[in-house]
C-alpha cells in the first residue's frame, strides 16, 4: 500500500483500494503526507549536494546538514485530531491484567516445582553440629 500511494496520485490509490477500503485509504494517504512531503522535498537537495561534492553516498553528518540548512524550505500538513490526545498516566489502565498475570504465572510454577533436599546437606547448611553417620 505504501508503495502504491508513494507513487501514485490520490484518486489513482483510491480507485485501485475499492470502495470497502476508501476511507482506510484515505485515512493513510492523510498520514502519509508528511513523510512524503519530506522525502520529495529533501531527496532532489541530497542528490544535488553529492552531485556538487562527487560524493555517491554523503555520511549522516552531511545529511543532518544538508537538512538543517534546507529545513525553512519544507512545507508540512497540521494533522488533524493533535488537539485531543490521551493523557499520561503512571499507572496503565493495562497494569492490573499484567499484575494478576503475572501473579497467576508465579502461583502456577511454585504449585509445579517440587524441591528435594538432601537430609545431610540440609543438616549441615542449618547447624554447626555434624549429622552421626549411621
């Protein structure tokens, strides 16, 4: 899908996507704006900077620059629905599922493990008295 709408115009990627799919469709391509914007505005200025430089592939660092120089230039979507966002919270809504899971999975292994203890060991991890041999 990515690729379609990379490449195609709106109305080609709707009518490909059918009607079931429309506003999906339409929904992605809305979010997809930016990062397209940002590849069609910043990949002709990379190409022209190596260009210029003889440079096939520039470092990280010539990018960041080549961006930070060109960035006024970017002209970018406001998102719709950024005015309404879920407020953070220290403790998930999710916490109490996670603690009774991991509750149930701990009760389960201690009902499962059986430990042998050896009499003499134990006899000498607890006292400083020798066991009689017998």
């Amino acid at each position: 899908m990515y690729s379609i709408a990379s490449q195609k115009p709106v109305e080609t990627v709707l009518s490909i996507t059918g009607s079931a799919h429309k506003d999906c469709s339409k929904e992605l391509l809305s979010n997809l704006h930016n990062i397209r914007a940002i590849v069609n505005h910043f990949s002709p200025k990379i190409e022209a900077w190596s260009t210029a430089n003889r440079i096939s592939t520039p470092a990280p660092e010539e990018v960041m620059d080549i961006v930070r120089s060109n960035y006024d230039t970017l002209t970018l979507k406001l998102q719709d629905g950024l005015d309404h966002f879920e407020r953070y919270s220290e403790v998930p809504k999710e916490q109490q599922f996670y603690t009774n899971l991991v509750r149930r999975i701990c009760k389960e292994k201690q009902e499962s493990t059986t430990v042998q203890i050896d009499a003499k060991s134990y006899h000498k991890f607890t006292t400083s008295t020798p066991l009689s041999q017998e």
